[in-house]
C-alpha cells in the first residue's frame, strides 16, 4: 500500500482560498506546528523531519496539490508522473502501469494532425448542433453557449471513422506503444493480470503471479469503435474503470486516451486514482462492480459513482464486505492493518495536457474526467465554456477472445490498417 498525503475533507462549492485551508488534513496541521523552530532546538528538528520523511512516499511529481471538480464533488488531487522518456522502454513502461496503473506519455503523436482531428470533429457538430456554438460558422475554437448540453458526439461513429481522425486514434506510433505494453520482451508472460485471478480479487494460480503463460502473435489490434467525445459546461464522465464496459473477453487489453487539441483541467481533464489496479483498498471493488458488465461498447453509463470524493468510502465499504465474507481473512487482519487501512486515500492524479499527449491505462485502474467548469471563470464571456474533446482508443494483442460486445476491430498489415470482424 502506497503511503499517500491524507484528506478527509469534501465540498460540493466553488474552489476558494478559505476552503482549501478548511480540507488541510489535520495530521498535517500538527506536524508543521511540531515543526516549528520556535518550539525545537536544530537537533530535535531534524529528528522530527526524518520521521516525517518516513511516512511520506516522495514520486517524480510530488507536490501538495490541489483542487478539482471530481464529477459533483471536490477532492485534491497531484500532477500526473510524465512517463514520456521511457515511451519506447518496453519494460519500463509496464512496469509503470503495473506500479500506477497508467502512463502519460507527453507530445507522443503528430500535435499537427491531432489539431487536424479536432477541428473536424468539432466542424462535424457544429453542423448537427449549431444550437450549441457561439459562432456555429467557426466552431474550431471550441467555444460554446451556456445551456449546450449532450453535444452527442460519441454516437458519431462516422465522425470517428475520418481519414484525419483515423491517422490520431490508429497511426503506427499507437499500434508500437500497445504492443510494447501487452507483450513482455521475451513474451513469456501478460503485461496485465488475468480476467479469472488477481484482477477480480481471487486467488492467483500457484507459481504464475496471476499472469497466464502464452505464445501469440505481438502484433496489436484496435476496436473500431472509438469513444470520441465532446463535453459541455459542467458535465464529465463519472468514476469507473474499463473492465465494465471490455472485460468480458481476454484481460490484456489497455486503453489509450487522447486528447484532441488543448484539454485543461478546468475543460474536464482525465483524472485517474493511481495504483488503484491492485491496490488493496480497491480489492473489494475489483471483485463486484469490477466483475460487472455495462452497456453497449461502452456507451451507457455503467459509474461507480459521480462524486469522486465518496470514492473512499465506497471502497471501503465495499472492502469491509468482502473481508467478511471470510473468517479467515477477517482473522488474518491485524491493528496495524486496520489502522493503515483507516488512513488510506486516493492519490488521484490529472494535469493539463496539450496535442500530441496519450495517457494508458490499465484495464482495472479507477478513472473519471474532471467537470467542465471553464465556463466559470468568466474567460470567455459570460458562462462561455471551451468544449472539452478527446477519444478513447482500446487495444489488445491479435489473437486473444476480445469481448463479444465488440466484434469490430481494426489491425495492420503491410503498412495499412483493415477492419475484421470477430465473434
């Protein structure tokens, strides 16, 4: 279990000086009073600091955070890991999606031809929702009225399936990163846990740490449903993993989500609860809501929850469930478990991005994108807020029983992409 920066707070109101102070956790609170120099000689200090140090896990991007709109809650989140040196280091990249659960690869595709995806994709709802737009002959900027809600974009398909858009979600640097991250460089095990152990919270096979031994072609294919989506003023997409909408079929599958042009986090960033893949705390929530099934391609809603701050709670709850399940488990649960179990939180973690980046993530990894409140800020007039669009691309290695809601996919061969149809 990772060792995160406590929180307990919650707020449902906008983000204010005065209630960022209000959601400093209280063991914080005391530690920097103890700290104070007027309080301890230097040696006493620096004993103090070295014990602090214990109890705080230092990460490439460790800072003190701040705060977003998780859905209709408010929760501190951290600056995501920039993974983008070791985009082409096979093992090192799976080993951050084993550790993290994601990847962020930064400026890792053609910024040009992203700009290019997303002027049509907003060109194409324009001219079915011109209602939506401020300037409905220019929609490039992305700017939209204050009541656009359910812009629809993630129905068209035909939209997806753009030559412009088709050189974003399917061009050869995405088919050689998902290759490099479902097969390991001796192919002698998955990059992901399997769907029937560790994954749901079961028990692992005896001598394979829950990775099921195959030889299959390491060549990656794509759905060709793409989950392309623009998201108005105060909407988002709720707290959810990919199991529930891919799981049916083989576990090694990873999605790669892009976003199209400029995504900040007030438009609605992607914000992801690292570690969550197999950390103990989500155990019980990998084995029922993770176990379950939800909508067609992925279209319907199938969320934990909408409020990113109840998350763990929910977790908990769902984790105290199982654990009684078993007197055996129960048993085994010593003080010291139950005391780090009572001081966990979620270390969630977004950014702003720009064209060009790709976050991965693994199958199991809880994830959600932040509410659209740009329109807030008053940037671009009143209540105007930037449409938020960004796809979703998931990927798995040829050869693996994909879930039968998805029969379409789309692979390479000699350089061109072609769709096949499996059952």
């Amino acid at each position: 279990m990772r060792v995160r920066e406590r929180f307990r707070g919650r707020s449902r109101s906008r983000f204010t000086a005065s209630s960022d102070q209000a959601m400093m956790p209280a063991k914080r609170a005391v530690e920097e009073e103890a700290f104070s120099r007027d309080s301890f000689s230097a040696r006493d200090e620096n004993d103090a600091r070295e014990k602090k140090k214990k109890h705080t896990r230092k990460t490439e991007t460790d800072d003190e955070g701040f705060l977003v709109r998780g859905g209709v809650g408010t929760v501190r989140a951290r600056r995501m890991v920039d993974s983008s040196a070791i985009a082409h280091d096979g093992k090192r990249l799976r080993e951050r999606l084993r550790r993290d659960g994601y990847a962020m690869l930064r400026g890792f595709l053609n910024a040009r031809d992203v700009d290019e995806a997303r002027k049509v994709a907003l060109a194409a709802l324009a001219e079915s929702r011109p209602d939506a737009f401020v300037d409905p002959k220019h929609p490039t900027n992305g700017l939209l009225r204050p009541n656009a809600r359910s812009l629809g974009l993630l129905a068209r398909q035909d939209v997806a399936a753009r030559p412009e858009m088709q050189r974003v979600t399917e061009c050869d640097a995405l088919f050689r990163v998902a290759e490099r991250v479902l097969f390991s460089d001796d192919d002698d095990d998955d990059a992901f846990p399997d769907a029937s152990s560790s994954a749901r919270g079961g028990a692992r096979p005896p001598g394979r740490s829950g990775f099921k031994k195959r030889k299959r072609p390491r060549r990656a294919m794509t759905s060709a449903y793409k989950w392309l989506r623009a998201v108005a003023a105060g909407e988002f997409t709720g707290v959810h993993t990919d199991r529930v909408f891919l799981g049916g079929g083989d576990a090694r599958l990873v999605t790669a989500w892009i976003p199209l042009g400029e995504v900040r986090m007030a438009d609605g960033a992607l914000m992801v609860a690292a570690g969550s893949h197999a950390d103990e705390t989500f155990a019980g929530v990998r084995r029922t809501y993770g176990a379950s099934a939800a909508g067609k391609d992925g279209a319907q809603s199938g969320w934990l929850t909408d409020d990113a701050s109840t998350v763990l709670a929910v977790a908990k709850r769902a984790r105290s469930s199982r654990l009684a399940d078993s007197e055996k488990d129960a048993d085994a649960r010593t003080e010291e478990d139950a005391r780090t179990y009572e001081e966990d939180v979620i270390d969630w973690r977004t950014c702003d991005f720009r064209s060009g980046d790709v976050v991965l993530l693994a199958l199991d990894v809880t994830h959600m994108s932040l509410a659209n409140v740009s329109g807030e800020s008053g940037e671009f007039g009143s209540r105007v807020c930037r449409a938020r669009v960004s796809v979703d691309t998931r990927w798995q290695p040829e050869g693996d029983d994909p879930d039968p809601r998805v029969r379409l996919w789309r692979r390479q061969r000699d350089g061109a992409v072609e769709t096949v149809v499996l059952s």
